[in-house]
C-alpha cells in the first residue's frame, strides 16, 4: 500500500510541476501576444497617420489645381472679352467711317 501510495504522490507531484511548466509557457505566450498587440496598435497609429498625411496632401493638390483652373478660366474670358471689345471697337469705327462718309474704309 505505501509503495502504491507513493508512486500516486510521485505522479501527482510530477503532475503539479507539469501544471506549473504549462502556466510558465501560457504567461510566456500572453506575454509574446501582448507585445504583438502593443506593437499592432502602433503600426495601426501609424497607418492612420499615413492615410491622413495622403488625404490632406491629394486636398491640397486638387485645391491647387481647382484655383489654377478657376484662374486659367477668367483668363480666358478676359481674353474672349478683351477680343471682342476690340472687335466690337473696330466695327463701330468702321461703321461710323461708312455713315460718315458713305464708303466703307479701313484705317489702322
């Protein structure tokens, strides 16, 4: 009965340091996982800073780009303008040479 008695003790003392080496290498791994965590939450920290330097980067150059259009835009009816003034100039000259004298002539 003793011998039986210890190799019981001696399974359950063999059983209990399993147990313990078991606990070590889970803390170890929750350990491992944790870093990987802390070290997912930076880099996610990082990529939102990523993807907000690139929103605020593509906002100003399509603002750029709308100012630059908006400005070549009244440039261009400036010029439509400026034409037709000079045009619309040129027709009543002449149209006042042709009443005046009954003739039609270009004068520079």
């Amino acid at each position: 009965m003793e011998i039986i008695l210890t190799v019981l003790i001696t399974l359950l003392v063999c059983a209990i340091c399993y147990a313990f080496f078991g606990v070590v290498r889970l803390e170890r791994k929750i350990n491992e996982v944790d870093d990987l965590r802390m070290e997912l939450i930076d880099h996610d920290v990082e990529i939102k800073r990523i993807v907000e330097d690139c929103v605020r980067e593509r906002n100003e150059v399509q603002n750029d780009i709308c100012r630059k259009l908006d400005e070549q835009r009244k440039e261009y009816i400036d010029r439509v303008n400026g034409v037709i003034s000079s045009t619309d100039r040129r027709f009543d000259k002449a149209w006042s040479s042709w009443k005046n004298k009954g003739s039609l002539t270009i004068e520079d």
